[in-house]
C-alpha cells in the first residue's frame, strides 16, 4: 500500500508510526515486510551476492523478530545496529554485496 506522499509531508518522510506501528489508517505489515527481506536475500544469494546490512527501524525490530520469518533474518541479515541519522520507520533500506570483477588491462 503506498504511503500519501506530497511535499507538505517531504515525499513521506515526514510520517511518523507510533510505537504501535500505526499511522492514520496505515498500519505496519510486519509479516509482509519481513517475506520481503528473505525473498532478496535469497534472490541476492542466487545471484552470487548477499546483503551487507539492512537499516530498520530499531523500535520495530522485536516486531520484524517476531514473524514467521523473523528468525532467520535475525540470524542471516546485518541489520545497523544502533540508530540511523534519518528515522525508518516509513521506510528500510538494504545495501547489497555484490562481488566486483577486476578490470580487463
């Protein structure tokens, strides 16, 4: 479901979930979210790369944790640990780790 996004809200950064992971009528899909991040991890690693860290929001992370998934990604996943500079409660990021292949000459 995508967030309202409008430069009076700065594209969506501006929305804030509570600690009860609600915003207005929105509301966090944790198992959704977390089905998300195994799939590209396991696309990532058939693809002969992984993931190098996830920054999440680190009050949802018991939340994340706690899905069908959540094991495994708190075993196989770097999530940042401590608190980003921007909050990502809106939003994850997830940097990949892609091999690079040295240049011919």
């Amino acid at each position: 479901m995508p967030l309202p996004t409008s430069v009076t809200n700065k594209l969506g950064y501006d929305i804030e979930f509570n600690a009860k992971a609600k915003y207005e009528e929105y509301t966090i899909d944790f198992e959704a979210t977390a089905e998300h991040l195994y799939q590209l991890q396991v696309a990532a690693k058939a693809n002969g790369a992984g993931i190098a860290l996830v920054i999440f929001d680190i009050e949802f992370l018991p939340k994340l944790f706690a899905t069908a998934r959540g094991p495994y990604l708190q075993k196989e996943l770097p999530f940042m640990k401590g608190k980003p500079w921007v909050r990502h409660d809106e939003h994850y990021h997830v940097d990949f780790r892609v091999p690079c292949k040295q240049n011919a000459g």
